[in-house]
C-alpha cells in the first residue's frame, strides 16, 4: 500500500499545516483573542461574549483543546479555559521561523 498524503511532507510541514487549521477559523482567532485580552482564565460565558451558538463555540473550544493551544476544565456547568503557555510559545516559534525565510525579492512574474 502507498504512503499516505501526510507522509510524504516533513514533520516540521505537517505541524505547521495543522497549525494554520486550527487557526483558520474566524472564530477560533476571536475565541484565542478573547482569551488573551482577559489576561486571566475565562470562566464565563464565551455565548454572551462572542455572539456565537453554544454548540459553535464548544466545537471551536474542542478543536483549540485538542490543539494543544488551551487548556482547561470542565466541572459541570463550569468551563474553564486559558492559554497554554508552552504551547503557545512553540506555535509562535513555528509561525515565526516559516514566515522569516528569507525570498527572492525580483520582478520576474
């Protein structure tokens, strides 16, 4: 049997591939940025903060989680959640190091 799609590009391109889906959801960005405004764990209602269905935002929650980029608790009703920040950082490191490669700055096309 053949390699799988995924299997034919690097480690490095397939977590960054996985990186860019995970942030490629409007939503999702709103939810990170919310996040990171609070300054703290969120514990309230992201339903009333965003605009969003609360079935929505638990699926973008749960994408963001298995991500890795947040963490967080759920106690009943309670649902807490914050950055990851080791996580975060090595997204950061990821993003980074893609978008400073240097490119040929020319007028050929």
């Amino acid at each position: 049997m053949g390699i799988t799609k995924s299997e034919m590009y690097t480690n490095e391109q397939n977590q960054l591939a996985a990186l860019f889906k995970v942030l490629g959801h409007p939503a999702r960005i709103a939810i990170l940025q919310y996040i990171i405004d609070q300054k703290t764990c969120i514990c309230n209602d992201l339903v009333e903060e965003l605009g969003l269905a609360q079935a929505t935002i638990s699926q973008h929650l749960k994408e963001l989680k298995s991500s890795g980029i947040i963490q967080g608790s759920i106690e009943g009703k309670s649902i807490c959640y914050c950055i990851a920040p080791v996580v975060w950082k090595e997204f950061q490191s990821d993003f980074n190091r893609f978008f400073n490669q240097d490119i040929n700055d020319n007028s050929c096309c």
